[in-house]
C-alpha cells in the first residue's frame, strides 16, 4: 500500500478519534497528530513527484 495513502488513512483514523474522545487535552493531541500526518503524507506524495520532474530535465 502507498506510504501516502497509509498516512492519510491514520489522519482520518486519528481525527474520528479525536472527534469522540470527551476530554480536552487527549482531543487536541489526537487531531494534532492526525494533522501531522496529513502534512506527512502531502510531503511525501510531493517529495515523490518532485524526484520524476528533476529526472526529466
């Protein structure tokens, strides 16, 4: 499976959690660090299109 798509899956898995958990602070680290992994896989997925842009000059 794609490392960006894994990436993604965890964001939507950690903001659903994030979602129903009732206390605050546990709230905030869980969407946070659903955050932190869309941003990672957005950073891959361009780090990966970039390698084929470079090569073709």
């Amino acid at each position: 499976m794609n490392q960006t798509a894994v990436l993604h899956g965890v964001f939507a898995v950690l903001l659903v959690a994030g979602i129903l958990v009732q206390q605050t602070p546990l709230r905030v680290g869980l969407i946070g660090l659903g955050v932190v992994c869309f941003v990672a896989g957005i950073v891959l997925a361009r780090r990966d299109d970039d390698g084929g842009a470079a090569a073709a000059e």
